[in-house]
C-alpha cells in the first residue's frame, strides 16, 4: 500500500541534526520537516519529496539544533550593562543598580532595553526567554510583535517600586496578566517574588497558596550567596530553601535562580520536591557570589536549566558563552575534566531549560510534534575546523555569532544573520540614547 506524500511548509537539510532527545545523538544526512509551525517529520535526505513547490533550505555546513533557552534574565538591564561593574552582589544591588532603576525605570526603560535584549538573543540563539521585571506587559507586547518565546516572571515584592504598591497589588496585576495572556501562543506567566529578603513569610504564602491554585511556576532568586543563607538562618532560624518548602512553595514549578550555597540537605530536599535549578554562572562568577554545584545536583536527579542573569552583571545575553562557562567551571569546582561533557551543558541550555519552565512538552528538542522552535549554526568557520564532534564545536568553540538562522513556531525571526521582525538600528540608535542619558544623571 502506498504511503501519502509528505507535505510541508518547509524542509530544511543541515548537516547535522542535534534533535537533544536521547543523550549526545547527532544525525548527519537528514532533514527536518515543518508544518504548520510544528516539526511534522526527521527524515533521511534520500526520502526527502522532491516536489518544486515545497521550499528547501540547504544548509550542508551547518548543525540544526533546538532554540536555545534563556532561563533567567531580565531583560531591560541590557540598558544598565556596564553600568556598575566589579563589586560585591548586595552593594552592586542597594548603591548602584536599585537607585538607577529608581531614576530610570519606565514604560519606555523596558520597552527599549527588552527590544535590545531580544535583538542580542535572537542573533546569538536564543528563541525562548525567562523574564523577571517591571512591566512585565509591555515585555509581553513586544514578544507578540517579535516572535520571542517567553515566560514572564511578574516581580512580587514587599514594599513599593514603579510597578507596584506592594505585596498585594503585585500579586493582583501577576493575575491579571495571567488572565490576559492565557489564550496568547509563545507566552506564558509566573509569579516572581525576587527573593526571600525582599519577601516576607506572608507574602511567600499569598504567592504558594495562587500557584498551587492556578497551576504557576514560581520564579525566585534563591540561596545566591553564603551571606544570604547565613542571614536568614540568623534571622529565621531556617534556610530559605527550608522555608520555601514548609511553606509548600518548593515543587516542580518553583525554579530556584543561582543556589550556589547548598548542603547535602538541600540537594536531597531539591530532589525530593522535584524543584528546578537554574544556573547562571557568568553572574554568579562576576559578582563572586558562589557556584552552584552542577555535578551533585544532576548526579541526584535535578533537573538544572541555565540563564544568563541581566546584562548588567553578566555582561552579555549570549548563552553559548553561559553552555562554555558552565562547563568549564563545573570541571574545574569538582577537579574533573568529565563532568558536565558538551551534550549535558547543550542539554541545560535546551531541553533542561525548557523542563524548568514546564515547556518540555512544546519545547527543547527537535521531535516531530512539537514546537518548530529551531537554530542553524554555520561550523564551517575556521575557529571550528576540522570538525570532530559538533557537540564539542557548538560548546566549546562557537561564540554565538555562527548562528544564521532562527524560526518560533516555524515563523522565521533571522535569516543570513538578518533580524525579521524588528529594526536593529533603531533599537541600537534608542539603546545608545539611554546610555547618554543615564550616563549624565549618574555625574
């Protein structure tokens, strides 16, 4: 009996297919079928239809790979990078960050900063975003306009800013967006209380007691220091990750941003909760906050995405830079050159970011059903020749300026290194504008 013909929006046929869908598999000789924004088949070349109207991308030097996943960040910092460098977390945050936010921060601050930080992403892979900030909104919009994949973690504090009156407002308006968004493709809401130092007890009940309600992810910066857990074991008695947990605010929709200061409890209490790690290592290492034990959390069964933090501590939003420091700094912080191999460290900036963001089941790997969400890197450059393994190639060499090509829901955002879908000279022209601005009110 005759098979029908494959239909398709578009193939593509790279060299290399990384689908991250069983360990370090690379597929050479196939291609990617896409339908209706969905992958609808992998294919060997020779079965490929031959149909004149079917569009055909060819890409023989180049690795296809899942869109890589931003975990953590917040993106309108891209207008503050560089703006307060070299200094200790919490004096970075109360002297220099907090009180340019307090003189800048706006519609207009995040509107520009996140078109900036999109721009960066989408040239350097990224196609699917975590976004913890003021006016969360207006991120929103700018995703439908631009085709990011994103969540947007709804900051939750205890005391005004420019996006709130406090606890309870903050709380309302994560709702209401919630509820704006609910129908919306590509976007997806979490509740973001920013840490358990800006978040009473109370508030970090409000916020268990709607997310187990309402089925939301809880995003929050949590064991970042060995001074932040110190402090609250002084003040409370308990770790923050303890509390959480007593609070039933620690299960696999709570993602835990940074935890570079964990025992032996804490992983076990990480592993039994099903809770998500997500780790920032430029950050981390900037800002001299810690490291977060990779090595122990996988070996226990956690589930451990990677985010870049903000631009302003990091400096950049690229997340081939995040894959290559997060490898490296978990073979040197364990003294084995084994630990964390390319395909893991591939493997938390795809599929395990997209676990941490309860996207798994649209997202994160190249399998036919899902999401079109996909990059096309160029390895024929000489800094990745001669080529052994791509996943060794897109780790350890490649430096995000390789990626040619990206599609969200099989909607192309970049093509030949070409932003679709917004104006990069504008948004450097706005980006440049801030800089001169915010420059003069800090002499």
């Amino acid at each position: 009996m005759n098979q029908p013909a494959l239909t398709a929006d578009f193939i593509i046929q790279p060299g290399w297919i990384i689908p991250m869908e069983s360990g370090d598999e690379v597929l050479s000789g196939h291609a990617i079928a896409v339908e209706n924004g969905r992958i609808k088949a992998i294919l060997a070349n020779q079965d490929v239809p031959r149909d004149p109207g079917m569009e055909r991308l060819e890409l023989p030097g180049h690795a296809v790979l899942p869109g890589l996943i931003n975990a953590h960040g917040h993106a309108a910092m891209s207008l503050l990078r560089g703006f307060a460098d070299d200094l200790p977390l919490m004096p970075w945050l109360e002297n220099h960050i907090w009180p340019a936010e307090a003189a800048h921060v706006s519609e207009a601050f995040v509107r520009d900063g996140s078109t900036l930080a999109m721009a960066e992403m989408l040239l350097s892979g990224t196609t699917t975003f975590s976004d913890m900030y003021f006016f969360p909104e207006v991120v929103a919009s700018l995703c439908r306009k631009i085709g990011m994949r994103a969540q947007l973690a709804t900051p939750v504090f205890d005391f005004p800013t420019v996006w709130g009156d406090g606890a309870d407002d903050y709380i309302s308006k994560s709702l209401a967006l919630r509820d704006d968004l609910k129908n919306v493709d590509r976007l997806s809401v979490a509740f973001g209380p920013h840490a358990p130092y800006t978040v009473s007890i109370a508030t970090l009940e409000k916020v268990a007691l709607f997310a187990a309600e309402l089925d939301m992810g809880v995003h929050i910066h949590l064991h970042e220091t060995a001074g932040e857990v110190l402090s609250a074991v002084e003040a409370t008695g308990e770790r923050p990750l303890d509390t959480l947990r007593r609070l039933g605010l620690l299960g696999p929709r709570t993602q835990c941003v940074h935890m570079t200061s964990l025992g032996n409890q804490d992983i076990a209490s990480l592993a039994e909760t099903g809770a998500q790690v997500i780790h920032c290592p430029q950050s981390n290492m900037k800002l001299a906050s810690g490291t977060c034990p990779v090595k122990e959390l996988q070996a226990a069964g956690v589930n451990v995405g990677l985010g870049t933090d903000g631009a302003a501590s990091n400096n950049d939003l690229n997340m081939f830079n995040e894959m290559h420091s997060a490898a490296l700094l978990a073979k040197l912080s364990s003294a084995d050159p084994t630990v964390l191999p390319a395909y893991r460290a591939l493997h938390m900036a795809t599929l395990g970011g997209a676990i941490a963001l309860g996207l798994d089941d649209e997202i994160g790997s190249i399998k036919p059903g899902k999401q079109a969400d996909l990059i096309a890197i160029d390895l024929s450059a000489p800094a990745t020749q001669p080529l052994y393994n791509p996943l060794s190639q897109l780790v350890y060499a490649c430096t995000g300026g390789e990626v040619t090509h990206s599609w969200v829901g099989g909607e192309a955002l970049l093509r030949d290194r070409k932003l679709l879908t917004l104006d990069l000279q504008e948004t450097l022209e706005r980006a440049q504008s801030w800089g001169r601005k915010i420059s003069t009110n800090a002499q």
